[in-house]
C-alpha cells in the first residue's frame, strides 16, 4: 500500500507521523520518544549518529555535532544568517563551491541539504519499521515564510535520503491541518508557532473541510535557540566573566555544555519558577585551576532577559492580523517555546482569548503534514488545503525596481500577467529578471532565474509592449513567460530554486546515502546474526557438561561429541569473522546440535 | 439612430456575437430585428450581416444597435470559434475570450464606471443565463462527443466543466459559483468558493484522470480563485457587483414582460392592418374590371389588343402561381378582347381545361365524402357536377354505377355510361356496366348490341358471354 508519511523537519527537533486507518498517529523512535532532536554528528570511528545518541556525545565531540542545520538551509553564504552562524556554532561552516554553505566535519564537507538528509533518513526509518513496509513518499513541513531556495533545499534532502517530498507546506498550516481535522468547524484560526529556530505566525479560515491560509508572515531567526542564546551570553557567560574575567565563548565544550544547561534551565523554568545551573569544572585556568559556575535562575530573570524576543512575535502577530482582514476566532500554540508562561501570557493579552488546548505543540505540525499527505492520496478526502505563496513574486523593472506581480499571501494556483514596455529607443531585447522578497529594491530580493527576450522591433520607448505572466501550481513550482505581443513571440522559464546544489551533486548524493545505507544494514544484519549464534554457543556450552556425561560411554556418543565440539569451534571462529553467510551456517549446524543435545538429555529423563 | 448605431457598433470588420442561446422565436422579437438576430451567429462581420439581412444598410444598423440595447448581442474584435461544445472547440486555456462591450444593463451609471475599473472580472453579462425556474444549463447544446470521452470525471461533471469553461464570459460571478441569488454576504461566497475548491482544485483531483477536460478544469479553478480573491478582498467591490447582478436581473425581468406585451400589441395591429388591406384590394379589382368592361365596348383596336395582351400576361402570371380559375377568367378575358389569336385561345383552353379539372377534383372528393357518409344525393350531385366539368370516364362509370346501386333514374345513369364509354370507347368494363343498364332499362337489342361490341373488343371474357347467352335465350 502507498504511503505518504509526514514529517516535521524542525531546527531543533524533527517528528514524524503517518495516517493509518484514517486517524493519524505520531510514531516513537527506537528509544521511545516521539520526538527526535535534529542533531547529526560523526564520531571518532567515523559512524553518523543522529538524534539522541548524537546529542548526548555533543559535550565531547563539539566540533563534529551539527545543530540547528535548518537554519542554514538554502542560505548563501554571504548572507548574515550564515555569518551569525559561523560566528555562533562549535562546527565548522566553509563556502560551498556554488555560493552555498556547508559543513565540514571530520574533514569530510557535508553540504547542508545532506545534514537535513541524514535526519530525514532516520525519520523515514521510524516509519519503515513502525509499517514494515518501505517507504518513498512525504510530506515535509518548512516555516511559512522560508523562501523558495530554502525550500527546494529541503526538497533535495528529500531526495538525498530517498525520498520523494511530495508537498513542501508550512508548519503553522499542518498544525491548523491537525488541529481541524476531524471537526466540523467553521471559524478563523490564528497558529502561533514558535520552534526552536523560528517563529511563524499564521491565519487560517477553516470550513468544512477546506483550509484556506489568509495572511502568514514569521522571522527565521527568532526562536528557541535565541533564548538560549540570551541565557548563554548575556547572563552566564557575562556573570562568570565578571568574576573570573574569563570568556567561557572560546571554549568549545564548555559552550556546548552551557548551551544543554540554559537549554535545561529554560524548560524547567516553565514549570518552576527558579532553577539552578551547576556545570563543575567548566574551564581551567593557566594555573591548573579548575573553575565551576554554579547560578541560580529566577523566571523572572529569563523573563527580563528574553521579553523583547516575545515582544517581536507579537509586533509580527499585529501586522499578520491586519493582513488577513478578519476577526481570529482562535488562537492555536505550536512549537515547545510555547510552553514558556510568559510566551502564553503575552498571546493571550494580544488576541484577547485563551490559547487553544488539546494539541501537543511538538507533534501537531508532524501530525498535519502526515493528514495532507493522506489527503493527497485519495480521491474523497476530508481536508483540502488552500494554501498562499509566501512571499511576494515580481520582475525588476527600470531604475532597479521590484514590479510585483503575485504579492505574498496569495492563494495557489493562480497565475497573473502585467505588460510591460521597452524602457529605451531602439531597444531590440529584454532581460526578465524573476524576484522573490518584499524588498521595492529589486536586488535586496532573492533572484530566481533570469531570461532574455529577443527579436523586438525597434521602435521609441514605450511602444513594443511585452506580456508577462507567472504562474504557480498546486505544488508551488512558479514558471514565468514573457510575450512579444506584437509578434506572438515567446520566451518562458519554469523557475527552480537552487538549493546550492547542482543536479549532479544532488544525485551523487543520493547514490552515497543508498550506499551508505547498504552499509549500515549490513552491518546490522552481522551483528544480528553474531548475537543469534553466541546465543545458541551460550545453550549448548549450558548443557554440554551433562550430555557428555550420557553420551560419554558409548562409541556412537563419542563420535557425536567429536562433532558436536568440531561444530561448536567452527560456530565460534564465524563469531569472530564479519562473514554473515558463514555465521548463518554456523548458526543453523550448531541449532541442530543444540537440538539433538535436547532429545538426548529428555530420553534419559 | 442608424448613424448613433453605426459609431456604437464600432468598426465594419467587428463580430457581433449572441449573448443568449434561445432563439429569435423565444425571445419574442420583432421581425426585422429577429432577422437580423438570426444573423448573429458570431462568425460573420457586421458588413455581412448587414449585407445577408436584405434590409437596407441603416435600416439594419439600427436593428443591431437595438438588440445591442437590449443587451442580445454584443460586438467584439475577434471572430467565435466553431459553436461546437466539444473540449477541442471550448475557450482556449490563456484566458476567456472576453467582451468588450459591456452592456451592464439597469446598472446606474456611476456603478458601471465603477465595476469598469475591474477590467473583465467587473463585466456584468447583459442577460442571466439561468431563468427563474429553470435548470442551470437551460438549452445548452452539449456534445455528446464530449460527454462520452473516457476519462475519470462523471458526465455531470464533464457537463458542468464544458458549460462553465463555454460560458464563463457570458456569466456573473454568482451563476458562475452555481448560487442561486446575488449577495455580498462574504461568508457565503467563501462558501461556494469552497464547494467549488472541493471540486475543482488541483489536489482534489490529484488522482483523477481527467483526460482532456484536465486544461479546461485547471482554467475554471484559476478562474474561480481569482473572482475569489477580489471579492473576498474587497469589500466596496462586493457589494456593487452584487448591486449591479441584482439590477440586471431586475431588468431582464421587466425587460421580458414588456417586450411580451409589445409583440402582442404588433400582434393585433397586424391583423387589422391585413384585413383593411385586402378590403381595399378588392375595391381595386372591382373597379379594374369595370374599366376593363368598359374599353371593350368602345375601344380602338390597338387598345382592344393591349388590353388583351396585359390580361393574358396576368392570366399566365397566376396560371403560373397555380391559380386556375382567376388564370382561365383572365385568359377568357384576353380571347375576348382578341379572338384571333391562336396563342391565347389556346392558353386559355389550358387553362380552362385545367381549372375545370381542378374544380371537377374537388367536386369529386366532396362526392366521395358524401357518398362515404351515405348522403346519396349529395354525393350524386356533386358527382354529377365533376363528370359534367372534366368528363372523366372512370368517374362517369362510377357515377353510373352508384346510380344503379342506389336506384336513381336509370336513364340518366345510361347517359353517364354512354359518356364513359364515348370517352373511352376501348373499355369492356365500360360496355359491360352500360349493356347491364340498357337490359335493367328493357332495351334489351340496345344491350346485346353494346355486348356484341365488347365481344368483339375481347373475345375472351366469361362475362360478356354469359350475358350474351342469357340476353339471347331470353
């Protein structure tokens, strides 16, 4: 049976969920949890860890544990988020040869989609053992207002870990998805997600069964990891400047242990309202002199550290309202930074009401990307998703300006045509440069692609008029024609996003995760059937003694002794080789000893 | 008018199109305006179907301006395709070939500069498709073609993607999204907005082989979301399109009881104008006559031929038009005035025979209505009078013979017997019918001898010898 299982690929935590007999369900990893963090880490041996394994070795190995890679999803390298990274993150960011960031760990250079893959992989592998079945389709959920290069990254690390990423949708709209599933609601909804790395805000009007996105605006930049941040630099890191004058920042492990205490502190916080961070021996001085920093946090602390983080949310909030042009009905919270009280208090003040409850903020948006991707599998479905372009979509005009054509928010499919005129006398050709961004300068936007028309007639400016049109699908792909409307002439693009990958690469890629995958199964099959047969070794050496005490007498009991121990040698010898074909026939010879030896021991009672 | 007409009407090589698929007869029009409706099929340009009409230029420019007004037509650049509802043949997917002519009927004027700021998702058709009571497509001709092609979509659907992607210019926004009444209730629009998404939009139909009709639902859903939008987004547009849909409706009804009532009134003007119109035109050919009559008793010559030359000119006119008997009096006439002339005389004689013929065809079917109700004398009489006119033999024989059945005088039956049997003197029938009325009359040397004559036609009828025998022994 074809699945789509949905994912939420989130900065700190990723999710997964699949629908099954027409209720979805979230699915826990091999450790029981249901959410995953989204770290990824070579170890010494140079094994991948992702999840918890990688997090909980982080302390020791800073350098090789990738955290927060979402962020830097179809970043160029010249963009401030990537330098706030490079100058924030205990893992080393390189320039990738496309003008693209990534990772170098253990002097491999990952790029960023891959790192995304990685995680998607382990996702994927929840769901395959969870179904037993294989499986090659999703849904994965990116924050509203990622732009389309983040969003085709996040595509390429579908297809890297294989598989095929059906549908990108926001992470506000699965959770309304979740949310409304299931009821027969008629009411606008506000999603305020706050996550680890972003907040999102969105509206949404739900009615019998169809979803329709009305305004959703965010900031990539402004989430859990911030909190941190402001916990880390300007409370402990300060306070044991202060005292020791000493910057903890150039400690990589230290910073890595400060970042799981503040991380700790901030999520106890929400329960208690004082914490205290003990983190002994955290650095040594020149003169051998170990140091420890013991705090105490108060709520309040967190609070006056961390309120203009909320208050920005909120400034966001009020001009998404305004937006969407209609009174909000509901206010749903998703993301674990939602549960910080001051969080609650602040959106409750703004939207006047009590924030819904009945959703798990860390499982909603995992839970709505698997409803969508249910609903795109069948023909009569209960929910139907009507979602917006995030941003908007324009050419650049004369005097480097941004003409819009699809502004943000607006509802795909659709498609918009503007013409346009030659700006100069004689003017033979235009260059139709595609924009994404909100920015009136052209070039402060995201170039998409860029085409030229040729063959105009030469004519004084203004008179040749050039038709363009764009177009975005159900599936978010934007093409964009430009037509001579004089001579029928055309010239089209269909505009894909660069990830900072090539297409070549991207393959590369795929072909290595397959290869490595290969591997790994390999090598869990070995161990697998190691421990088969040093399990049997264990039973037979068990009963050895006393058989050889009935069987001991006769010439035929002799005989099968001999074999029994030549068989049990051999069992050992394969235990200790990698060949599995060799253990699996050692394995069953010695089940049959072990079989005979049973018979032996029930005649003689 | 005409020249208002001619500049409102625009360009000579301009195409008038139908905004209404009932036709002339339905709507109860006037003829020259049904004519020139009848006309409008799109495909032909104003000069031709100016030129097609017969009436006169200014004459048939004004008509089209009328129908214009009444909101029946509008006049476009470009020519329809073929009216063919097949997907091959439905709007092409870049966009609805949209009118230029709004017609925007019972809008206020400040209403319809506003909505034409909108471009074509203002445009508020002349007419409502769907009448009240009537069912969503009215008399839309479906192809059938169309309707069995396979592909995933049931036929309603496929009937209501061709109706809708055909249409989609000719309707408001609120026949579009299939609601029954205008409203700027914003909730109710997005209502139907998501009834339609269910149907149409892309994920919904993800799974859907829709064959052909795939472009055409694609261009009715990007349609959709887009009137979506602009209606959901702005709130004075809102309400005064649906003020405009309201005030069209309004005048379409009024519109229809009033041209009811006026093709009634044409109606009865009509027919009194008819029959003032024959009563003067027989006073004309009374008094015609009368000249007539008069010339001759007194004309010179030349005259005397003229008039006999124009009444045998008349006469072969209705002679040609197949009316006998005013063609054989005039012909009559034209003997008269110049008895010489063989040409005449003999036209005339035609003429007179077959209108004779004629009358004597219908005197014979009264008869034999009479004689089939069993009313023997009038079915005799009016036998008599149709032997008397076209001395038909067969129908002499037959008058004979009824009046034998039915015991009338049997000597007029012999002289209808003679008849037949001088006219068709070969006929053994005949002298058989005639020798059994001389025997029944007691003349029986007449009978033997009519006998012997058939004897000798045709030796070998049983019949004749028998009764020769009988005749004889007796």
């Amino acid at each position: 049976m074809e699945r789509i299982i949905g994912i939420d690929l989130g900065t700190t935590n990723s999710c997964v969920a699949i629908v099954e007999g027409g209720s979805p369900a979230v699915l826990a990893n091999k450790g029981g949890y249901k959410t995953t963090p989204s770290v990824v880490a070579i170890s010494e041996n140079g094994k991948r860890l992702v999840g918890h394994i990688a997090k909980r070795q982080a302390v020791t190995n800073a350098s090789n544990t990738v955290y927060a890679a979402k962020r830097l999803m179809g970043r160029r390298w010249d963009s401030a988020a990537v330098r706030t990274m490079v100058d924030t993150m205990p893992y080393e960011i390189i320039e990738g040869p496309n003008d693209d960031a990534r990772v170098k760990l253990r002097d491999r250079v990952y790029s960023v989609p891959e790192i995304g893959s990685i995680i998607l992989q382990e996702m994927r592998l929840i769901a395959e053992e969870y179904t037993g079945e294989k499986i090659e389709k999703a849904v994965v959920t990116v924050p509203a207002h990622f732009n389309d290069a983040q969003r085709q990254a996040t595509k390429d690390a579908g297809r890297i870990a294989g598989l095929d990423v059906v549908r990108i949708i926001n992470e506000p709209t699965a959770a309304a998805l979740a949310y409304g599933f299931g009821k027969d609601m008629d009411r606008t909804i506000a999603v305020y997600d706050l996550g680890g790395g972003t907040f999102d805000i969105s509206i949404l009007e739900i009615s019998n069964g169809v979803f329709e996105v009305l305004a959703t605006a965010g900031d990539t930049f402004l989430g859990g990891e911030d909190f941190d941040g402001r916990i880390i630099m300007d409370y402990l890191v300060m306070e044991f400047a202060r005292e020791h004058q000493i910057d903890l920042r150039q400690d990589g492990m230290a910073l890595q242990r400060l970042r799981d205490a503040a991380e700790k502190a901030k999520i106890e916080l929400s329960g208690v309202r004082e914490t205290e961070i003990h983190l002994p021996f955290i650095i040594s001085t020149g003169s051998n002199e170990a140091l420890h920093l013991q705090k105490t946090l108060t709520r309040e602390k967190l609070e006056a550290l961390t309120i203009d983080l909320v208050d920005r949310t909120i400034k966001i909030c009020a001009k998404t309202i305004e937006e969407a042009g209609q009174p909000v009905d509901d206010v749903l919270l998703v993301g674990g930074m939602t549960r910080m009280p001051l969080v609650q208090e602040k959106v409750r003040e703004f939207f006047g009401k009590d924030p819904l409850k009945g959703v798990h903020p860390d499982e909603v948006v995992a839970t709505g990307a698997a409803i969508q991707g249910a609903a795109l599998l069948h023909d009569h479905q209960s929910v139907l998703l009507l979602d917006v372009t995030p941003m908007s979509l324009g050419i650049m005009i004369a005097g480097g300006l941004f003409s819009v054509l699809i502004g943000a928010n607006t509802t795909v499919p659709c498609s918009k045509s503007h013409i346009f005129t030659t700006v100069r006398d004689n003017q033979t050709s235009v260059k139709i440069m595609v924009f994404q961004g909100e920015h009136k300068q052209a070039a402060k936007n995201d170039l998409l692609g860029e085409f030229i028309l040729t063959g105009l007639r030469p004519a004084s400016k203004g008179e040749v008029e050039i038709e363009v049109t764009f177009d975005i699908n159900a599936d978010g792909i934007v093409s964009v024609s430009a037509k001579n409307l004089e001579t029928g002439q055309e010239q089209a693009i269909t505009v894909t996003a660069t990830s900072g990958l090539t297409e070549e690469e991207i393959r590369r890629m795929a072909r290595e995760n397959q290869d490595h995958m290969v591997d790994v199964r390999k090598g869990e099959e070995l161990e697998q059937a190691r421990q088969d047969v040093q399990r049997i070794i264990a039973d037979v050496e068990r009963v050895f003694p006393r058989v050889r005490e009935v069987l001991a007498g006769s010439d035929f009991g002799t005989d099968a002794l001999h074999k029994a121990s030549t068989v049990l040698d051999r069992a050992a010898e394969a235990v200790e080789g990698e060949d599995v074909t060799e253990l699996r026939t050692a394995g069953e010879a010695l089940n049959r000893t072990l079989n005979m030896f049973k018979g032996v021991l029930q005649k003689v009672g | 008018m005409p020249i208002e007409g001619a500049q409102a009407l625009g360009e000579w090589e301009s195409f008038p199109h139908r905004l209404d698929r009932r036709d002339a007869d339905t709507l109860g029009l006037p003829e020259d305006e049904a004519i020139i409706y009848d006309l409008v099929d799109g495909r032909h340009t104003i000069e031709q179907v100016c030129a097609r009409s017969g009436l006169q230029q200014n004459e048939a420019l004004g008509v089209l301006f009328s129908l214009l007004g009444q909101g029946l037509i509008a006049i476009t650049g470009t020519a329809a395709t073929a009216d063919t509802p097949s997907p091959a043949a439905l709007p092409a997917n870049d966009g609805p070939a949209r009118l230029e002519v709004l017609p925007f009927r019972g809008v206020s004027p400040p209403d319809v500069q506003f909505l034409k700021g909108y471009g074509p998702l203002g445009y508020v058709p002349g007419l409502p498709t769907r009448e009240p009571g009537r069912d969503r497509y009215g008399r839309f001709p479906f192809d059938n073609r169309a309707l069995l092609m396979r592909c995933g979509l049931t036929v309603a659907q496929k009937k209501e993607v061709i109706f809708l992607s055909q249409m989609l210019p000719r309707l408001d926004h609120f026949e579009f999204f299939d609601m029954d009444e205008p409203t700027d209730d914003r909730r109710e629009l997005k209502k139907a907005f998501f009834i339609f998404t269910k149907k149409y939009h892309p994920d919904a139909r993800r799974t859907l082989d829709m064959g052909p009709f795939e472009p055409y639902v694609a261009y009715i859903y990007r349609h959709a979301a887009e009137v979506s939008e602009l209606l959901q987004s702005d709130d004075r547009f809102r309400a005064t399109y649906a003020r405009a849909v309201k005030a069209r409706n309004r005048a379409y009804r009024e519109g229809l009881e009033s041209l009811r009532e006026e093709r009634e009134s044409v109606q009865r003007q009509d027919r009194l104008r008819e029959a003032k119109d024959r009563k003067a035109e027989i006073q004309k050919r009374l008094e015609r006559n009368a000249k007539a009559r008069r010339l001759v008793s007194r004309g010179p010559e030349m005259e005397r031929l003229n008039k006999a030359e124009r009444f045998h000119r008349d006469g072969m006119l209705h002679y040609e038009q197949g009316d006998l008997t005013t063609a054989a009096n005039l012909l009559r006439l034209a003997v008269t005035y110049d008895p010489r002339n063989r040409v005449y005389e003999q036209a005339f004689e035609r003429a007179d025979r077959e209108s004779k013929s004629e009358l004597a065809g219908r005197y014979w079917e009264r008869g034999e209505t009479e004689q089939s109700v069993g009313r023997s004398e009038e079915a005799i009489a009016a036998y008599t009078r149709a032997v008397e006119l076209a001395q038909d033999p067969a129908h002499a024989a037959h008058l004979a013979r009824y009046m034998v059945d039915n015991k009338k005088d049997l000597r007029t039956a012999m002289a209808h017997a003679e008849l037949a049997v001088a006219r068709a003197p070969q006929n053994v029938d005949y002298l058989v019918l005639l020798a059994k009325i001389q025997e029944s009359a007691d003349l029986s040397t007449k009978a033997r001898a009519t006998l012997e004559r058939a004897k000798v036609l045709d030796g070998s009828r049983e019949d004749v010898k028998q009764a020769l025998n009988a005749l004889k022994k007796k």
